[in-house]
C-alpha cells in the first residue's frame, strides 16, 4: 500500500493505494472517521459484490452499516436520484456523525459527496473509486454535484472527503476499454505538469496495459500527486491556476456534446481533445512537431482514438463545433480560454487563438 | 446607518443596518459583489412591492436583474421549491459570477442561501431580511436549507452571504404579532451573553414596541453583534461553543412540535422555552427568582407567552415533551444537553438534568 496526503488546510485527506490485506480498510476508516455512529455504502449497481465485501470487512455485525445501490450511468446525477438518498438517509436515521462511502465510478463519488456536503449541513464521506478515471481524477478535487437534464454539473459543492480508497483490485473486473480511457487522463498529467511522468508512462506502456499491479498504483499515486498540487493552489476554482486540468476537456466536451454522449467514453473525447489542443499549439508555433507526435504516440499505444471517426464526422462541422465549444464553462463572457502545451510537463492559457487556426486543428483530427 | 463586520475569515461580510438613501444599496451591493454578471431576487411574495423598488434602485435599465416570487410559509422550504429554483436558475442562464437576493424572512434567506451554495458549486448571495426575528437570527450564522416532509433543515449548508442589507422600513408592514415574535430572540441574547444590553430592553421597552427607529436598529445592531461573536467561534457548530445560541429552543422546538406548527409563532415557543428553562436553572439552584422574574417581565412586556394556553394544554404531557424534546437535533447519544442561565448574561450547558425537574419546569408553565 502507498499512500498520499491531500494537503488542503483542516480538509487535508489521505489516499490509500493498493491491494489491502484483510481488515486494513475497517481500520483505516475507523481512523479516518472517528466516532463515527452509522456507515452507509452507497454503490454503482455493477460493483455490488465488491462493495458488500467491503461492507463486511469493516462492519462484521452489520448493525451499524447500510448498502444502498444506485444504477450505473450519467443518469443517476438527477434531481430525482438526489431526492431519493436523502429520503434513504431520513429513513435509515442518519445524523451528524454518520458517514457516507461511496463506492463506483465519478457518477457515484459526484452524487454521494453532494449528498454528503447537503445532509445536516455536511457529514464526512470516504471514497472508495473502483474505475481507473475515478481513481486518478475524481479522488482529488472535492468537486461533487449532479446534473439537470440540459446542463452538466450545474448543482454541486466542493466537498472534500475523510479518506480515499484506492483497491487496484477492483480494476479487475473493468472492461478494457474503460480502463484505457482512464489512461487518457493520466497522459494529461504528464502533458501538463512532468515530464520525467511522462517519459515512465512511455517506458512501462506495456505494464500498465497489462494493469501489473506496482505500474498501476505508481501511475494512480503520482497522477493524484500532481492533481493535488494544483487543487491545493487553487481550492475553489478562483485563481485560475486549476484550469490547467482542463487540458484538452474544452475540445473533448465539444467533441463528447457533438458525437452524443455515450457515443466516446470520457478519456477518449479528451484523447482527441488534446490531440486537437495539440495541432493548435503546434500552428501557433508553441509546440514542436516532436513533442505532438510523443503525446499522439502514447495514446495511440493506450488504444486510445486520436481523430474523430469518419462514419460520425459530419457531425463535426466548424460551427458546430465552435457553438460547442463556447457553450463550456471554462469559457468567460464568450471569448474561449485553452490551455495549449508549451513543452511536455508545461502547459499555458491562451485567450482568442485566431478562429481559423482552431477550425484548422479541428479539421486536422477529423475522418 | 450604522454597518457591523461579521469576521469569518474570507468569509468575512457587513450588515448594514437603518433607512437607506435613494441608492445606496444599489452602491453597497456593486461593491459586496465586483464582477456580478446578473441579480436574481428571489422574495416572498409578501414583499412583492418591496422587492421591486429594490430591484430599480439595483439596476434602474432592468436587463441584468430578475425577479422570482416564492410562496409565503415553511411550505417553501421543500425539495420542490429547490428544484424549481435550480430550473429558474437554469433558464435565466445564471453563472459563476451570477448573485442571488434574498428578500423576505428566515424561510426565504433558508431556501435562497442553500441554492447559492449549490447553483455552480457556489455563488455568491445578498440577505434582505424583512422580518425583526429574520434581522437578527438569520443575518448571521450561514445556516441554509431546506426541510423534507417529516424533519426540518435536514438538507443543507453553511453558506456565508456576501452582504446583509437591513432595512428598517421593511419592518413598517410587518404584522404586530411577527414583530413581538422576533423579539424573543433578542430578549434570548441579553440573558445568554450580555446584562447591560438586557437592561437597555427593559429601559426602552416601549421606544422597542414603537419600532422607534433609533431603538430598532440598535437592538437590531447589537443582537447580530453577539450572535457574530458567537458563530466567529464556533462557524460550523463543531466545538459545541454555538449551542448556547439554543437557550429556550430544546424546550421551545417541542412546544412547536406539541402545539402543531402554526399555533405558535417560533418566538412565541420560544419565549414560553426561555421561561421553563429558566425555571429548570431555579429548581436546580442555578439561577435566583429575581432573575427569572425580570426574564419573565420583560417577555410579557413584550407581548410575549411565557405559559401554554389552557385549551391546548392537555397537549403536553410528560411522556410527548420528552420525547419531543429528545428527537431535537441539539441532543447527543440519547442525552438531552439543555442551555441554562446562571445569571442573567450567562448560560451554561447541563447535560441529564433531573427528568422529574424537568417535568416541573413544564408543568409550571402549563394552563
């Protein structure tokens, strides 16, 4: 086990990663949660086994412990869903003391952590995050929230969890397209912030594809590491300095909205995105051809798509896409803000790239 | 006008309190909240006119500001009031920098800070308490929330405002009986925290009745004063220091329950809580006769209850206020924690106090 502290003032928060020995997370919870007087596991409806094993381990008896399973999928950040668990937490005589875990993907760390933030003005939660793109994205951030049907994330708190749990033995059982796409961000880290990070993931491609167990917790740790850094200089999304995150994710939300969701798996609308990013930055002269070509390599060798598929790419017009574009939040009083890489391991803010230049990087990724 | 600072950190904001010139509240709000890109009002609909004058002294050309009207009553302190806010919120294409106003008494400034905590993970928002017992509760402390069906203020947040705006002519139409209510609560701050502030009551208690307006934004002042004190120490309830803001609510939150909600107004329970906890600290020896006298006088000066009406007094048996009284939030383990005077300005916490003592100090105020 590795373990990382999130240093964030009075919420400052520890990650566990890896595979744990039998009553390890019981303890470790216990610890992270004192006086704790009542532990419900809410969990996606796919990982429920996982989860009730996790329930048993740390609550033997079973009298102080609740499973609550919520449908897999987007979905399930609603109004409604949200309505139902804090009726379940009514209902179950949850107070102040007692603490939610969540148990799944970023659907149910975002959702559980709202709950978490809203019942009783704030009870703690743990998260325990079972895909790999909740493991090195959503675990550092204390961003939680639901959707309503036209806007994604528009209700939500930052919130920060007691503990966060990474089992690398729950990946066992994540279909492998997933875990690619979890990948995605993972390059990002790299792209974005270190290069010496970068460089491992292109010496020990073959590892992490074949999820080895000390190459899975190392990428975990050190890309949860980097985020840390960056939450930690910008808790509240205020400075401006957590924008960097975004990396690629103004490009791939466009491209996620466009292709209809569903269609690309998250990691892979931003395997384009910042393959788009790229080519812009690259005909803005602020890239090298060498460097673009490391980053579409890597993720190429994580099977990850690079260019829009050509069966959909007429959706992908200039317009369209820039309409896209502009509807995302990272955007201020209409005039798009990318990040664009400078070298591997930095990235910068650019505001009002010339409109051809980005229809150019689009077009270069399309069919 | 006189201004308070209420010092939580960067969290830190003013109330202003007295009659406004023409715009100065438009001037103080632009500088509460720099880059506001939109005003949303939400009011009771009970100051439907108050809430428009205010919104053309705000922004005179009316394209950035929005009105929305809610429903009068605790009714609206519901998951679907909520839900239809974030909707508004949604269709009037609110963002980040987008604030919130919060126009009427404690169940708007409830409902409308809980959607500022939540709209975009946090917006800022502007209280307008138009209520005395809304002036001088809500103004300060960051309590937001809403009620579900069977438990009140269970979903929630600390929220802080960005700015308080008391205006005492908010006050010339309020009701004769909701004005005496919110007095109860400024009788509570004299006996928990401050004898001179007490004896400027009873001093001035008919310029009070009067809503002389020199004497209206001083109790006003001075009643925000020490509850800021108060929440400075203790902002999100976790060292147990804020429960004395709870003087008279353990007794008078099961009055509310017994009695059914509507029969009493909140200060009304309130007072009659005040004068059986006093009774409590006299039968246990911690407070003298004269003191209680002098709480008792003052309240029934005031206008204010101090014994349950006789018709509905068969109502409040032993066994429903005590297990009334246990179901409140302020208890521990099953152990009631109940705020008793020991002088006036000074109140202690006792915890298990005597059940048969208890059950007198109720029986003393029954009929």
């Amino acid at each position: 086990m590795q373990t990382l502290q999130v240093s964030l003032d009075a919420r400052s928060y520890p990650i566990h990663i890896g595979r744990p020995e039998a009553n390890e997370f019981g303890h470790m919870l216990r610890d992270a949660v004192p006086k704790c007087s009542k532990i419900i596991i809410v969990h996606d409806e796919s990982v429920a086994r996982f989860a009730a094993r996790n329930a048993m381990v740390i609550a033997p008896d079973s009298r102080s412990i609740h499973l609550v399973s919520v449908a897999s999928g987007e979905t399930s950040k609603s109004v409604e869903q949200l309505d139902r668990l804090w009726k379940t937490m009514l209902s179950l005589k949850a107070d102040r003391q007692s603490v939610l875990v969540a148990i799944g993907g970023g659907v149910i760390g975002d959702l559980v952590g709202f709950v978490a933030s809203t019942w009783n003005r704030g009870v703690r939660f743990v998260q325990v995050p079972t895909t790999l793109l909740a493991m090195v994205d959503s675990s550092v951030g204390g961003k939680t929230g639901i959707n309503l049907p036209e806007a994604k994330n528009v209700i939500g708190a930052f919130w920060q969890p007691s503990l966060v749990w990474v089992d690398t033995a729950s990946l066992d059982s994540l279909p492998d397209r997933e875990y690619r796409s979890g990948l995605a961000e993972v390059v990002k880290y790299g792209v974005i912030l270190d290069e010496a990070f970068f460089r491992s993931l292109e010496d020990r491609a073959s590892d992490i594809l074949g999820r080895d167990d000390f190459a899975v917790t190392e990428i975990v740790k050190r890309s949860c590491e980097l985020k840390a850094q960056v939450v930690a200089a910008d808790e509240r999304e205020t400075t401006g300095l957590r924008a960097i995150l975004n990396y690629g994710h103004t490009f791939g939300h466009a491209i996620e909205t466009l292709a209809e969701y569903g269609t690309y798996l998250h990691g892979e609308a931003i395997s384009i995105g910042m393959t788009m990013a790229g080519m812009l930055a690259l005909s803005l002269g602020r890239w090298t051809a060498s460097d673009l070509e490391r980053q579409t390599e890597l993720l190429a060798r994580f099977g990850l798509p690079t260019r829009i598929a050509p069966a959909i790419a007429s959706r992908f017009s200039h317009a369209a896409m820039m309409d896209a574009m502009l509807l995302d939040k990272k955007t201020s009083h209409g005039r798009l803000h990318l990040i664009l890489p400078s070298r591997i391991g930095h990235v910068e803010t650019v505001v009002d790239a010339p409109l051809e230049l980005i229809e150019d990087a689009i077009d270069a990724c399309l069919g």
